[in-house]
C-alpha cells in the first residue's frame, strides 16, 4: 500500500524519536487520516528489526481492525492475547492484546519483562489509566507507541505522564486544506432545549436527563434530517439506548432505511456490515461508535447527545471524516441541543 506523504513523514519520525532515546512517544492524525496504516507499517519495520510487537486497545473491535489492516498492508499475521487467547508458544512476532485481559498479574506474569521490544497503544488518550499503566511498568523498556486523534482528555490529565515526546502531528485543517479528507459543513436544528434541568456528572450532562430534555423534539429534528439527508449516509448519536430506539423508528416513519445498534445487540457485527454494504441509510447508536469504527462513505452525522466537552463532538463528528474519494463534496455535520456557550467549540471543531 502507497503511504501518503504525511505518513511516511509520521514513520520517520516516530523511528527517530526512538533512536535519539525517547522511548515512549505520541502520534498525532485526524480520525480518517489512516493512523493504522501509519503503526501497521511501523509495526512492518519493527518485524524486520527482529523485535516482538504488541498493539494494545481497549475494544474488540479495534484489535481486530488493527490485525486485518496490518495483514492487507504487510501479509504479516498476529496472535491473539485475550480472554482464553495467547500468544505465548506460538510463532507470530506481533500480537494484538486486550488491556482488560493483559493487565490481571496473573495473566501479565506470564510474560518475561522483555518479551515485547515494542508496544503500540491504539486511541492512546486511555493510555494514562491504570490498566494500561500497569502493562507499560511490566514492559518498562520496550519502545513505545501511542497513536491518536484526540490528545487532550476530557478530564484534563495530561498524557505527558505517559509519553516523553510528540513525534508528529497532522492536523484537521491541514488534511483538508491538502485534500486529504473533505471540507465540513455544519448546521444546527433551529430548537431551544432547557437546559436548567439537566444535571450533571463528571463533567458532563447526564444521559437520561438530557434524553427526557430532548424527547419532545425529536419528531421535529426527524423532520428537518429528511430535509438535508435524504441523500447521504448518516450516523446519529443519541444519549440512551431506548432514545436512539425510538428515533429509529421515527426516521423510518420519515422514509429514512434506519437501523439502531447498541453494546447488547446480538447481530451488531451483520447490522454494521448492512449500513456499510447500502442496506441501511441511517444508524443510529447510543455513544457506542465513538472510536474504532471505520465506514469511510460516511458523509454525515447527527449528534443530539448534548455535551459540554469539546473533545466529544470532535470524536462524533470525527466519523464523517473519511478519505476523499470516497466522499461527495463536503461532509455534513448537524447538531441539536448543543448549549449556546459550545457554539464556538462546533465551529472550531
């Protein structure tokens, strides 16, 4: 696979922060910029080097996209470290692992401390938690990844903690700017919600709260999406699972193919291929695509899970992202009952 020339730049520099000593560092793209491509090529070098690699994430899903990308861009194959899955006494070079599994001692001791030279933290913001801690302090000498989109957390922990340098940045109006990912174009649904009774948690809105807020407008935002997404290919956030149910079934009412997926949705995996494959033109979850998730014709999205954490609309709206040749002439973003005070946060997002 040809690297992009931001790509190829982001590779050498993360083997020169390595090689002048900075062994734990921090990679920086846009969500649909291919930093999976970045780190499976990486991860390609490493191999030829002779070391072991393991790619730690917190998700099923983005082991597995981890693991399929590194085959089609390298041929190389992974073991598999989780759950009742090992790697150990089997041949593969890289593995993919799950925090929840590597980092129980039992599990962890297993490993000689040198058993990996090299590890690469996917959605690196979580890298700062005490899971992922307790695997880097077991592997304290190995080389270091962490590859992200959104470096700066919502709860304002700074990952400097964790890596000793930032060894590339992309940034999202260079990648549109140099036509890598399309121009953006927001809108906001013309309804006031009240917000006064709407409480608050760790920062943020409380999802049943806002659901019960945005409950009596949704037939109103359903209506307005028929009128600027009839032809495109839609993703909504929503705050509860039985509110994106319910929205569902309202957008199909307005002649949408909607589909809603969630964490307990036993056909999960065939729904996301339907919305992928053209069967569905809308799918609708609640906070569960936030990361991982790759549909590159995406072209719009709707978040109606209000927020007060600039970091979460990039991650939402981040979906609609992807390459430009796969997409129409901008993308779409819409946004209802976000508070008057994030206004300048959508925009700059």
């Amino acid at each position: 696979m040809q690297m992009r020339p931001y790509q190829q730049a982001a590779r050498t520099a993360v083997h020169r922060e390595w090689d002048e000593g900075r062994n734990r560092t921090l990679l920086v793209l846009p969500t649909g910029c291919g930093k999976t491509i970045v780190f499976a090529k990486i991860t390609e070098d490493e191999v030829r080097s002779g070391n072991r690699v393991l790619i730690l994430a917190h998700r099923g899903e983005l082991l597995q996209q981890a693991a399929d990308k590194l085959e089609r861009t390298s041929g190389l194959k992974c073991a598999v470290e989780k759950a009742e899955q090992t790697c150990l006494g089997q041949w593969y070079r890289v593995t993919v692992g799950s925090v929840q599994t590597l980092m129980r001692q039992k599990r962890l001791a297993q490993f000689p401390a040198d058993y990996f030279q090299t590890i690469i933290i996917d959605e690196a913001h979580h890298a700062i938690s005490d899971s992922y801690q307790v695997i880097l302090n077991h592997f304290a000498n190995a080389h270091v990844l962490g590859v992200t989109a959104t470096p700066d957390r919502g709860d304002k922990q700074n990952l400097g903690k964790v890596f000793d340098s930032l060894a590339y940045e992309y940034t999202l109006p260079q990648a549109i700017h140099e036509g890598y990912l399309t121009p953006i174009r927001a809108l906001t649904v013309p309804i006031q919600i009240d917000f006064t009774q709407v409480g608050t948690t760790a920062g943020d809105y409380k999802p049943g709260e806002i659901a019960t807020a945005l409950d009596p407008y949704l037939e109103q935002i359903a209506a307005e999406m028929a009128k600027h997404c009839a032809d495109r290919k839609t993703v909504v956030f929503l705050p509860l699972v039985k509110t994106s149910q319910k929205f569902r079934d309202l957008l199909c009412q307005h002649g949408f193919r909607a589909a809603e997926v969630n964490g307990e949705s036993d056909d999960r995996e065939q729904i996301l291929q339907d919305f992928a494959d053209g069967k569905y033109n809308v799918l609708c979850n609640s906070m569960l695509l936030t990361e991982g998730w790759d549909c590159p014709d995406v072209d719009c999205v709707v978040v109606l899970r209000s927020t007060k954490c600039v970091l979460c609309i990039v991650r939402w709206s981040g979906v609609a992202h992807g390459w430009q040749r796969a997409k129409t002439t901008y993308s779409c973003w819409i946004f209802c009952g976000i508070p008057r005070s994030m206004n300048s946060a959508v925009r700059r997002a």
